[in-house]
C-alpha cells in the first residue's frame, strides 16, 4: 500500500481520514524519486526570461511547499504562462534557477521528462480522448504513466485494484455513472474535469492548472473549485487563473501569489492581497 501525504503530520504517516474521503484506491502517495527534504517541491529563484530583449520573466522568485495548493494571480501579460512554461521545459531561462525538489533542475531536462519526473501541467483547452470513453481516457492515462507503449496501454488488462482507482477517480471527479460515455459528448466543464482526472491518474508530485475554471458555467465552477478543495494537501498544486470568486474558494488561508511584469507583485492570503493597493492598482481595481 503506498503512503500517503500529508503535511500536516510527519511526512511518512498515513492518514486515513484522507483515505476515507474518496476510497483507498485513489490516494496521494508522499512524493517518491524527489527530494523534498526542506519542505519545497518547486524552487525559482531569480528567473528572468527575455523575448528579444523583452522581459516576460524579471528576476521571478518562488516557491512551492510540499502538499500546498498556490493560486498565481496577475494582469494578462503578467508572466503566468511563461513561468509555467519554464517550470515544464517548454521555454529555457536566460537566467536564474529552477529546481523540482532540491534536485532536480529543470533547466537542463527536455518536456518529456519533466513530465515522467512527476510535473503534470493541464493546458486552458481540454485534450482528452474524444473517441473514448471516460473509463478508458482515464485507463490509458494511468497506463500511459507507467511508461508502456499505446500497443501494451491497448492490450494489458486491468488489475482489480487498478479498477478500484478508476473508480475512485471518477468519483474524486464527479463522472461515475458517466464512464461508458464517450468523451467527446461530455460538456466543457466535464472535459476539464476528465483532463484533470487524467493528470491524477499519472500521479504527478506537483500539477500546474491554467485557468482550469476559463468558459465553465458557474455550476461547473462551484463544482471545480470542491474538486480542488478535496485535492488539497494531497498534491502540490499551482493555480492560474482570473476568476477571483473562484481564487478566494480555493485559495482559502493559504498563499496567493501576485505576478505582474514577471516579478511577484504581492504574496500572502487572498484578503492580504485584495487589500494591497499595488494589486488593486495593477489589478483588481481594473
Ligand atoms: N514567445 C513569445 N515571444 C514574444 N513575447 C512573448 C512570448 N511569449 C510570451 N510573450 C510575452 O511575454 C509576456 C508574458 O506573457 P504570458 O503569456 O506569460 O502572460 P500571462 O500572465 O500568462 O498572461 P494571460 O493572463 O493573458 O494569459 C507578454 O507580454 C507576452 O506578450
């Protein structure tokens, strides 16, 4: 049975009132293969990221505690999604470091193996898998983790527990009773929840959201933000996104980081940064 995180308890405890919530099967197991002995899953420190001598990142500084949920806020052009894109190897730093764990550098690591060291990222658009359904769009994903070929993903059959996985999954996502549907019949709102459930299924040690609530009904929105919220402590988690009313369900007493000219703004809790006047300036005033 793997372990389970959970930060408010020496890191190599079970809690089994975070088993009770949703089943045994799908349970966030204490990061593996990163070292997060000081606490922290992600470091940036003095990031700087330039476009043709235009900063999109300045000196950014950042980081992300084991088990903590991270909402990142800010303008449009703040820096958002080159942060995200240089967390996941898509984009290199001109300067600075980034570091999964105390580790890994992620400067030097191509996309791919970012995503195999444990970094699952969930683009603004939903990519599942249209043509199938949610059981197997979740199947694949949690086969797809484990490094086998689509051929061997096709062919092997599923353990009894790697059902009960799934099934937990789809509970954790509000689909059960949808799982023989195809995923491209699902709404917007439900395909986000798919993707996430995908990235679950990998069991990644940090998860980076865009804007996971963007062209969701408000139902849907509520719905997301108890999804995230039943998610928390279990993964480390970054947030980006807009919807502030969303923000401040989510972000709760914990961190919401500012960003603006890709550097941090303003830190701390959600009411601590709607009552900073530089934000409201840059911001939430607009
Ligand atoms: N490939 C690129 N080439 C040139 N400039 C870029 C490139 N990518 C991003 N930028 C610029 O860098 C700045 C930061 O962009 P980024 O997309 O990271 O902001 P953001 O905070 O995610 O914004 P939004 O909230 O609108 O998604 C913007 O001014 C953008 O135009």
């Amino acid at each position: 049975m793997s372990q389970i995180y959970n930060p408010a308890q020496p890191s190599d405890k079970v809690d089994n009132a975070l088993h009770a919530d949703y089943g045994t099967s799908y349970a966030r197991i204490k990061p593996e293969g990163v070292d997060t002995t000081h606490g922290a899953i992600l470091y940036l420190e003095n990031i700087t990221v330039s476009f043709d001598g235009f900063k999109a990142l300045n000196n950014l500084n950042l980081d992300i505690s084991v088990g903590e949920l991270r909402c990142i806020i800010g303008p449009n052009g703040a820096g958002k999604t080159t942060m995200m894109d240089v967390i996941t190897g898509k984009t290199r730093p001109s300067a600075g470091t980034a570091f999964f764990g105390q580790s890994i550098d992620l400067t030097k690591l191509t996309e791919y193996d970012i995503a195999h060291a444990g970094i699952g990222r969930k683009f603004q658009r939903p990519t599942v898998f249209e043509q199938h359904t949610v059981f197997e769009n979740l199947e694949l994903a949690m086969k797809m983790g484990k490094r086998l070929t689509v051929r061997t993903t096709l062919f092997s059959r599923l353990s009894s527990e790697q059902v009960d996985k799934i099934d937990a999954c789809l509970r954790l996502i509000r689909l059960n009773g949808n799982e023989r549907r195809l995923a491209g019949l699902l709404s917007h709102g439900q395909k986000q929840w798919l993707e996430i459930g995908m990235l679950l299924m990998q069991e990644p040690q940090l998860l980076l959201l865009d804007e996971p609530v963007a062209g969701m009904s408000d139902a849907e929105t509520a719905r997301t933000a108890e999804l995230l919220n039943e998610l928390r402590g279990k993964h480390s988690i970054m947030v980006v996104e807009h919807d502030m009313g969303f923000v401040a369900e989510i972000a709760q007493e914990g961190k919401v980081t500012v960003l603006h000219e890709g550097s941090v703004l303003a830190a701390g809790k959600m009411s601590e940064v709607q009552a900073d006047e530089r934000v409201i300036e840059v911001y939430l005033g607009r």
